[in-house]
C-alpha cells in the first residue's frame, strides 16, 4: 500500500504515535540538547506521510589506500556519487577519509530527494562544524550539480513547520507561491548554492 503505521508498546497494547517525526530526530533538532557536527535533517515522505529524519556523518582521515564507506539506512552507490559530486563541483575533499553515514532510528531511505540532506551532513562532518539549527533540506543532486524538485514538496514543508523547524533548503522548483508561516525558504538550483548556504547561515 506504500504507507507506514507507527505505534508505541503500553501497558494497554498498542497506540498511535501522533507525531512519527519525534522517533528520528536527534535530541538536539527535538530542542533538548547542543547542535552537533555532521548531522543533518531530510525532510522526507514515506508513502504519502511526510516524515522528518535525522542523517548522520561521520568523516576521518583513512589509512587505508582505499578509504572507508560504510552506509547504514542509505544506498551506498549514491553516497559515492554524492562525494563525487561535492569533491567535482564544490571542491571538497574526501579521498583520503573514511566517511560513515546513518540514517537515525533504523529507518531506510530509498527516495533521492535525500540527497541534500546529505550533502550537508557531509559537509558539517568535514568542517566538523554544527550545520544551521532548525534547517531542513531536501532535494535531489544530479551529476551536473544541479538540485532537481521532489515529489510533494509542500508537504515536507508544512510538516517542517509544524515541527518548528524555520529555515528550508530546497530545490527552486519546489518553493511554494505562498509563504508557509515560519518558515524561511531558500531556493537552490545547484548544489554550490546550497553549500554556500549551509556555510553562511547563522
């Protein structure tokens, strides 16, 4: 059916859990900790439910010839693409490091919108430098470096803003025509906008 349940084990069997986005967010995106380095939120739908996720990077130097890539909850060939995009177009290097990536709370993303997402975890990890508080992102990466839309992007949006998240990083064609309240929107149409974002955003 495409669609997900989430419920909770009480002492009176199972219930609803109302706000499924909860269970995958970080102790500091939920308000009750420090930012940290090398995580991002992707702002993602399972089956028509728009679900926020925490994406987690890790990046050290290797000793290896052959650097680490070890992927919990992700497609491991389109995390190499992603790198390869990020060291090609933006000038980032991660050839001599190992890099881990992890989607928080066992969920597996198969939707490549989440390549945004991603690319910012990546990037807090290499800096080792907290990505911007209350962000989310999402947004497919081609080759080109160009940011490509994402099937119900409104969606994804309203449930940031319901969650209290007030700035977006999303691809231009997915910006709405009308404002969502509180939340700020910035547009990219390539992927070296969206980094120098991440860089730039207090």
């Amino acid at each position: 059916t495409d669609e997900i349940g989430v419920f909770s084990m009480t002492d009176g069997g199972l219930s609803e859990v109302p706000n499924p986005s909860a269970l995958f967010l970080g102790r500091s995106e939920a308000g009750k900790g420090e930012p940290v380095a090398g995580s991002a939120i992707f702002a993602g739908m399972e089956g028509t439910r728009p679900l926020l996720v925490e994406i987690q990077a890790l990046v050290a130097p290797s000793p290896l010839a052959t650097p680490r890539r070890t992927v919990v909850g992700w497609d491991t060939g389109r995390l190499a693409m992603v790198l390869a995009v990020l060291d090609a177009r933006c000038g980032l290097r991660y050839s001599g490091c190992d890099v881990y990536l992890n989607v928080a709370g066992g969920l597996r993303v198969v939707e490549p919108a989440a390549d945004l997402a991603v690319a910012a975890a990546l990037l807090s990890a290499l800096a080792d430098s907290p990505a911007p508080e209350r962000t989310v992102f999402f947004g497919e990466i081609s080759l080109a470096g160009e940011v490509r839309p994402a099937p119900r992007g409104q969606e994804r949006l309203k449930e940031a803003a319901k969650l209290g998240f007030s700035v977006a990083i999303v691809p231009k064609a997915n910006a709405p025509k009308k404002p969502i309240e509180g939340l700020t929107l910035h547009p990219v149409e390539r992927v070296e906008q969206a980094i120098d974002l991440v860089r730039t955003i207090v």
